[in-house]
C-alpha cells in the first residue's frame, strides 16, 4: 500500500510583498512569509492496495462523485466495510483517490484565484434530497446522515479539465484498468475512456452524471460499459432525463459495436437504493453484482485449486 | 483498515435564495441549489490500519505538522515507504488523520465564512526553505521536491481551537494511545496531553512548533515525553529559540516528576535530516530509533517465540 499525487502544473506568483506572521502555533515564533514562487496546482491525490493473492488481472480505479473525496468508497457512514475493502478481499489491487481540488489532492489558496468562480458547499438536507437518501423505503443508513454529512467537501465548477487532465494522468501511470466510477466521476470516467480506450478493460458507472460525448460513441466500441442505477429514479427532478441521455449513449456504443449492459437494481430486487448505493445497507450486495459482471468480463482469475 | 470522521459540530444557513446551477458535469442537468441549511464543519477525517499480529500495546496516532495531511506519513516524495508502512510492519495499529479543515476532514465554503482570515498557501521554494529543505548534505530527497509540493494544503491560522477540539475527541475515541506528532501536530500533541495525560501513554514530538502550556507542566508529569530534532537548527532564524522553549518546558516536566528524553538527530550519528525527517533518505532509521524508545518504555510486545 501507498500513495501518490499525479498530474498537475506549476504556476508562479511574483512581485508580492514580504510579511511577517504572527505565531502559527501558541508559543511559536513569528514566521516570514514569503507568498512568491512556484506552487504545484491541479494534482490528484491517490491511495492504492495491492492485496495478496492477487486475482483482479488488472488494478480497479474508484473515482468519487462531486462534492466529495474518496472516503465514499471507504467505511460505510454506519461503519461497514466499504467497496474498497471488499474489492480488496476480493483480490483486486485498488486505486482510490480524490479528484482534483477535494480532499488530499489539496487546492491552492493564491493571493489571485487560480480558478473562476467561488467553491460551494451544499448542507446535509440538499444532499439528502439531492443523492434521494431521505426516501420512504431508502437502504441509505440514516441514523448516519451526519457522518456523511462529514464527508461532504466544496467544489469548484470551473475545474473539469483540470480534474480530467490527472484522470488521465492515472490512467498512464496505472496501464490497464478498471473503472468504477460515481455520478460526476462516471462523468469523467466516459470522457477519459473516449480518450483512452486502450487503458480501459471495462467501466463501471453508477448512477454517471454524463456518459461522454456522443459524437465520440464509437470510441467506446472496445470498453464493456455496466450502468448501474438505484431505485427512486422516476420520481426525481432530474435523474429520468439523466438516465434517457445514458440509455442513448448506451444504444449509439452497441451501433458502434460496443457492449453496455444497463442494471436497475430494483429489477434485480435491490430495492431502496439511492444515488449514494456504495455505501448503503445492501452495498455488499451491490458489490457482489459488480463483481459478478467483472468476473463475466474474464477480468478476475479464479482461485487456486484448494490444495493445489 | 477503515476510516471515520469524528469531533466537530453543525453550523445552520439560513434564508438565502434559492438558485438554478448550470449543469455541473458537461452533458447533465442544471440542479436546484437550495444553500439553507445544517453544514457539518470541523470535524477530523482518520484513517486507521490494525495489523496481525499486533505487537504494540496501544494504538499509535500520527499528527501531521501544518499546512499539509496525513499523506506526510504514507510513500515518501521519492517513492519509499513512510512512516505508516513501517509502523504497521512493526505491529503497531495506527491512526492516521488530516487535521481539522485540512485534506479529507473538508472545510465548509459558507456564503458567510465560518472562520477569521483567509487561508494561506505556501509556494515549494518558501517550504524548503522553512522546512530546512534546501541546506548542502540534506536527507531530503531534493530530486522529489515537486512531489512534496503535491502534499502542501491551505491553512487557516485561526482554526487551533476547533483543530485541538477534533484531536481530544480522537484520544477519546481511540482510548490510551501513543502519540508521533510533527511541527504543528506536536502543539497540539502537548496541548492534548496536557488536558488528557490519562489517555496518552507517550508522546513523540518531531520538531514540535510548540510544547504546550509552561504554566500546565506538571500534567506532562505521567507521560513519557521523546523530543526529537534534526539537523541545521543553529543557522536556522527560528529553531534554536523554538528548541531553546522546548528544552526550557522539558526541565518544568522533569521538575514536577516527568521524563523528557531529547534527541538531537546529528548527535545520534544521524546527519543531515530537516523538519521532514519522516520522509528523508534516512527515514528508516530515524523511525527505529523512535520505536526503540517506545520499546524501552514498555510499549511493544515482544514477538512469539520461534515455534511457539
């Protein structure tokens, strides 16, 4: 196990003035501070496991949903195991990271913004309403919307391209992978995999935000695709219209002589899911279908023989 | 393995407007962006990893310094394993966190800021310098000083009183513990210990920008307290008097009954290391050393004997 940053420029800061801090710490010293030079900016901070024995034929990427980190993929808010734990005992070598200005990938607080727009954080209930957790019948573990309101970090909505440009960067860096990849992630995860198809052995996507530019359908030809969607859809403001836009994409990749495969889960009996499934009663569950698919894919060895 | 967020407190907006966003991922839908309403804010993100078989008697917390993340402790800028590797390899259970507003713990973006002042970014030149990166004959492996620079965060200088706040809230979660803090982290250490001397079996303070309250020195009087210093503090503008107080606070410990042991790394045969020794060239070393004290203080299990 260990961590990385990858992607990301430098920019310089020049010409400001000199100044004295007060004491950073209580009985600390006055520091200079000298707000000029060279910061590194637009980075992606990953965390990676690589379990033995190793089954997974390829590393599996987790890319978390806006306004979030990749703590979504790590315990539950109730306390489970999450999906990184699982695709871990499962024998995947896992990639878990945090897009590009959330969480340890840092941002840079610069004397001039470096990005248009201020960040925004949203409050527990927007989430709430917003990801459909607060739904009679939800699998989301409620007694826990506070820790999850915990996880919750701001985002920017000017830094798409960076955020792509390190997903891509991980993509060089790990080969040939996986990607299992939530709401504004999945968004990403289709646009890098219409840049990259070559790096991509199968996608996953949750709930997608997006699923890429149609104009670029074909480029998905050789990407297995699985959409997943929860329950709750038809009632929501926006996700009937988000999930026609991915089912015509969907049908403009297997025009193009691709593969996707569509999974409600409520026709599977998985009743209850919201838009945050990885984390939510059933998420082993939801886990062990993933896999399952993956497994179909070729994309998992079989174990040893017991004894051989 | 597994990861929570603990301490903090809910902050409530109320009667903003209510505002259509443009789609937030290229290909989605505008959303309702509804700002009233509970944030959850200064909470601590915290990673933990227990190994087997487990040979340290408590668990062992590592607080990062300022301006950066738990990620201090993982793979060193060039590649290596961290602190946290090693520790676990020891047989150690460890608590790995982001200090509040820092990496994973999140920041509330509120129309109104929650905290005095802005928060600072410091460019790499500035931390090598501060840092004693940059001195002739460094451990520091100068070839991976723009990794490093991928670590560096925000900071808010305003934030000690809820950062400290998270932190008692951790020692009482995890219960008596063994504390390896940094720079900033090791202010807060002192301060923790200081007010909970019950649940701190030993603190490991690595160039501590502060060593707590001069007046509270006697509560220090139960923990075995290892300071440990690198190298090129003399020529340093800030370090010989920061040390200077440290040693001064060391002698009240000793006074009112306790035991402060002090390293200076260079007299040790260990040359060269700067305020980052966890990552250095010779960070190994610097580690056993630490874990050699805590083995004379009681604090290891011996392994199983062969066979056994």
């Amino acid at each position: 196990m260990g961590s990385f940053h990858v992607g990301g420029r430098a920019v310089t800061v020049e010409g400001l003035p000199v100044t004295q801090q007060p004491p950073l710490a209580p009985g600390s010293l006055p520091a200079r501070f000298d707000p000029n030079g060279r910061y590194l900016v637009e980075q992606m901070y990953v965390q990676y496991f690589v379990p033995e024995p190793l089954r997974g034929r390829v590393p599996l990427l987790l890319w978390h949903g806006g306004g979030m980190t990749g703590v979504n993929w790590e315990t539950t808010p109730d306390g489970r195991e999450g999906w990184l734990n699982l695709f871990l005992r499962w024998g995947w070598a896992v990639f878990n990271c945090d897009a590009v200005e959330r969480g340890r990938s840092g941002w840079p607080a610069l004397p001039v913004p470096l990005w248009e727009a201020d960040p925004l954080s949203i409050p527990v209930e927007h989430a709430a309403e917003r990801f459909r957790l607060d739904r009679p019948g939800s699998q989301f573990p409620r007694e826990a919307m506070e820790q999850f309101g915990r996880q919750l970090v701001p985002r920017w909505v000017t830094t798409d391209e960076p955020a792509l440009a390190a997903y891509l960067a991980l993509l060089e860096r790990t080969g040939p992978c996986v990607i299992v990849a939530h709401s504004q992630g999945g968004s990403f995860a289709f646009q890098a995999a219409q840049r990259r198809p070559d790096l991509v052995r199968a996608l996953v996507a949750l709930e997608p935000a997006a699923t890429g530019d149609p104009k670029d359908a074909g480029r998905l030809r050789d990407v297995p695709v699985l959409l997943v969607y929860g329950d709750f859809i038809e009632d929501d403001p926006r996700w009937p219209e988000m999930r026609r836009r991915a089912l015509a994409q969907a049908d403009a990749v297997r025009h193009a002589g691709g593969q996707v495969d569509v999974v409600d889960l409520p026709a599977h009996g998985l009743r209850g899911n919201s838009h945050m499934l990885m984390m939510e009663r059933n998420n082993r569950e939801v886990a062990a279908l993933v896999r399952r698919w993956l497994q179909a894919r070729g994309l998992e060895q079989a174990p040893a023989p017991a004894g051989g």
